[in-house]
C-alpha cells in the first residue's frame, strides 16, 4: 500500500524534475542528494563521525542560525504591521497583539527567538573555546565568529527601541548612554547612532534601517563566510588533528 | 577516495572514519531544529513579550536599565568610570578573544574539552573562585561603598581602584594556576572561565537583583520596569 503511493508520488515527470536521484538509501543517491539540492549542498557529502558526536558540538552552531532563519521570516511579517515614527509605532504593536491573526504569536516568537539567538551564540563560543576549536586553520572564523557576536548583540539591542515602549525608550537611552562614554569620540558616537542629541524619531528610524536591513544583510554575508571558511578549514575540529603540523 | 596532496585531516584516515551527511548528520539537524520549535511556540504560546506604556521623555523609568544582555555593562558601570566600564574593558575582551588563536598555535590537545584533566581543573579552580570574589565587591560597594573611603582625587575610585582589583584579582588567580605548572591553552582555559563566570554573574545580579536606583533587591521585590527582557 505506502509503496504504491510512494511510487505514485515519485515515479512521475515533475518529481523527477525536482529530485533526479532516487531515495537515498544508496551511497550513489545518498552523496547526490547532498549536491544536487541547493538547501543541502553546503553539507559536505561525508563527515567524520567524530563531528556527529552530540557532547561535541551540542548542535549549538546549527541552532544559532536556525534562530536567525525563524528571526529573519518572523521579522519580515512583524514588517508588514509595522511603521517605525513615533506616532504609529506603539499603537502599530498593540495592534499587531490584538488585530492580526497570530500577531501576538508572531511577536512573541520574534522576542524570545532573539534573546535565545544571545544566548545560544555565546554557548556557541563557549564551546568552541572549551574543545580548542579556534586553532589552525581556524583562526580566521573564529574572528569572523567573534565578530558575529557583536552583530548577534547590535541586531537585538536595534530591536528593542522599535515597540517605543518605556521599556524601550529608557533601554535604549540607558544603552547608548554607555556608549556615549567612549572617551574623545563618545558624544558623536552617540549623536551618529541617535541621528540627534536624544532618542527620538530620528533614533526609531536609524535603528529600524539598522534593524532590517543594514545589520541582517552584514550579518548574513558574515554566516555565509562562517560556513564557507568551515567547509575549507576541512570541517569540524577533532582529536585526529592533533598531529598536523602548524605552519 | 581520491589521492590527498599535502596535510589534510584525512591523510591516513582511511574511509571507515567518516559517514555520508546524509542521514546521518542531517538526521541530527533536524532534531535540533525541531527541539527549538518547539521550545519556541511554547515560550511563543505561554509567555507575552512585554508592552509598557507609551515612551515618554518626561517620565523617566527607575530602575532604567539597558536591555538584560548589556546589564554586565551597566553592572561595571556601578563601579568605574564610565569610560572604563562601556568601552575599554568590553573593547579589550574583544581584541583579546580575537587574540586568542593567533597565541595559541599548538595542536596538540585539538578537539579535547577543557584540553586536559589539567586544564578542567583550572577551570573548576577559576569556576569556584571567582563567585565570592565578585559578589565580596558588588556587596562591598553596595553596603561599605568605595566612595565613602576616598571619593577625591575622582581619578583614585573610578579609575586606579577598578583596575587595581581587576589586576590584583587575575594576578592571584594566575598565581593559583602556576603550581599547576600548566600549558598556555590550559592557562587560557581557566582565565576563559574566570570571564565566562563574571559575564554570567554580573549579568544575572543586574538584571534579577537590582532595583530603585539600581541597589541590590531581591528578585520578587523588583520594581514592574526593571526586568528588561
Ligand atoms: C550567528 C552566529 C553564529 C552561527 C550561525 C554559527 C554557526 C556555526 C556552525 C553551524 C558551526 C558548525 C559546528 C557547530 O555547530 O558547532 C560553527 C562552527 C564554528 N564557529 Fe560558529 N556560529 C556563530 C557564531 C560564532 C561565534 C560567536 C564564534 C566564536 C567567537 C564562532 C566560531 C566558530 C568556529 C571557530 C567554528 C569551527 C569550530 C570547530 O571546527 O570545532 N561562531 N559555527
């Protein structure tokens, strides 16, 4: 019976379009459904087993950019309810949680997708220091990490002036008080962020362009370099490394 | 398996050490993806994502802390001149974790947690350690308050005091360390969690334990703004 309509769903021209390999239960279909599928193809077609091990990596990696993925399409709808002046912000957001469909679910994903993303990015960095994964050939991702950190931490902090709430508002204030404490360029550092000497409107639009655009694009540039520099360094650090030399 | 020209992980590993990614890894993945789902429509379904009133200039927030990831910030704030607590000190841990791996080059302990029995034990030593030293200071300038002792020259509380307690404090605990006669990573290892652990206390003591005026409280007698999820 489930064979027939397995056979029914795959044995079919536009199926085979799609998908032009067979279930991988094979070696062959296994490494083609690999790089054949755009989505998949950033895998390599094997992996050492030692990778696989879960108190290696604990996965941490994998669910910090699957919490930018689920903040990214969250992110995209909050957008379609939302307009960053100061008039419409806060009623737009009481809107979203009463008016639309989901709305309140959808921002409550939003919010605590974001405050897991911090904290399962430093995870992250915590275990890459502790297993010693940063050194040769790695050096450079790790920076290229450290550097995704700081994003991780600027993307949220961005977000959080955007319901122009009080929480928000004396947040923000309070946040870019400290950075206004830089020594010499402080105050213009500050002025620069807030596009004015307090928060106002000019800060909710400069954070809102940061928070959709500017921040999401670098920081996405940043990912795709983070997992390419992972595929080139030869995947994931492991034991069997020990012995290489180090130029 | 094809011929591999120079050093690669895979010379002399034969075939039998790895697996295809399919499904193996990406069985792994998907379970992983699925663990955050859920635990996300969960926190999605049960707990509403704060809306105060509306901002207003005028009414200004006490306790007004900065979002609940930078409270570690406004905790040093307490204690240093704001120079040294927003800018330097998170500037400096920054440049030297990038430092890291340019001075750390040896392989040897590659893919080994903690390195070495050695290492997990500095890392125990630096873990128990650093909590009462910490919490010692935050309540020492809560109750006694440096600036009871000696507020002039401005230079000696918010400058010269901090980072003479930052450095007595890391030279003590490095002291510690080298009767153990460790290697750099394994130095590393506990300095890394002596940073690990102040991150995480200062942290939680700013965002649970601190109320009006940012003086210590406890959690279930915090004012309504001060919880800045
Ligand atoms: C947006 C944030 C980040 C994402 C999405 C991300 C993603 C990943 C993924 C999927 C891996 C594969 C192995 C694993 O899952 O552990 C990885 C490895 C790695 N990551 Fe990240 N990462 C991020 C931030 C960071 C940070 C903050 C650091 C360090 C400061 C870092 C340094 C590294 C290094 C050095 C590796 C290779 C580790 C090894 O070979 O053992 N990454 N990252």
């Amino acid at each position: 019976m489930s064979r027939k309509i397995i056979h029914l769903i795959t044995a079919n021209r536009v199926w085979r379009s799609i998908f032009r390999y067979g279930y991988p239960d094979t070696e062959e279909n296994r490494s083609k459904v690999i790089f054949q599928t755009f989505f998949l193809h950033i895998h390599p077609v094997k992996v050492k087993t030692h990778t696989l091990k879960p108190t290696y990596t604990f996965g941490l990696g994998v669910i910090a950019f699957y919490l930018f993925a689920v903040l990214t399409i969250t992110g995209v709808l909050l957008m379609f309810f939302y307009v960053p002046s100061v008039q419409r912000a806060y009623t737009d957001i009481q809107a979203l949680e009463t008016a639309v469909p989901f709305g309140m679910l959808m921002r409550n994903v939003h919010r605590w997708g974001a405050h897991l993303m911090v904290l399962f990015v430093f995870l992250h960095m915590m275990r890459v220091f502790y297993t010693g994964g940063y050194k040769y050939p790695r050096e450079l991702n790790w920076v290229i990490g450290v550097l995704l950190w700081v994003f991780t931490l600027l993307l949220s902090f961005t977000g959080y002036l955007l319901p122009w709430d009080q929480l928000s508002f004396w947040a923000i204030t309070v946040g870019t008080n400290i950075a206004g404490a830089a020594p010499v360029i402080g105050e213009e550092a500050r002025t620069l962020l807030l596009g004015a000497k307090e928060v106002g409107q000019d800060a909710l639009l400069r954070f809102y362009v940061l928070h959709v655009m500017l921040l999401p694009l670098v920081a996405t540039v940043f990912i795709l370099i983070h997992f390419w520099r992972i595929r080139k360094d030869g995947g994931i650090s492991s034991p069997a490394e020990q012995n290489l030399p180090v130029p | 398996m094809e011929l591999v020209k120079g050093t690669s992980p895979m010379v002399d590993k034969g075939p039998e050490d790895t697996v295809t990614a399919w499904p193996h890894l990406l069985l792994m993945e998907i379970l992983a993806v699925l663990g955050v789902t859920l635990l996300l429509l969960a926190m999605g379904i049960f707990i509403n994502a704060p809306l105060r009133e509306l901002a207003n200039p005028d009414v200004t927030e006490n306790p007004a802390k900065a979002p609940w990831y930078f409270l570690n910030l406004q905790e040093m704030l307490l204690h240093m001149h704001p120079s040294l607590a927003g800018v330097i000190v998170p500037g400096a841990i920054i440049v030297l974790l990038m430092m890291v791996p340019y001075l750390d080059r040896n392989k040897a302990d590659i893919g080994i947690w903690f390195a070495s029995p050695k290492g997990r034990r500095l890392a125990l030593i630096a873990l128990i350690y650093t909590p009462p030293i910490l919490l010692g200071l935050i309540f020492f300038n809560e109750y006694v308050v440096v600036r009871s002792i000696i507020s002039q020259p401005e230079l000696i509380p918010s400058w010269l005091i901090p980072l003479g307690v930052i450095g007595f404090f890391t030279g003590a605990l490095l002291f510690i360390f080298r009767s153990f006669k460790p290697t750099f990573r394994e130095v590393l290892v506990g300095l890394f969690t002596a940073f690990v652990v102040t991150y995480f206390i200062t942290t939680i003591v700013s965002t649970v334990f601190r109320g009006y005026g940012m003086h210590l409280t406890w959690p279930w007698e915090l004012p309504p703004g001060a919880l800045t999820f």
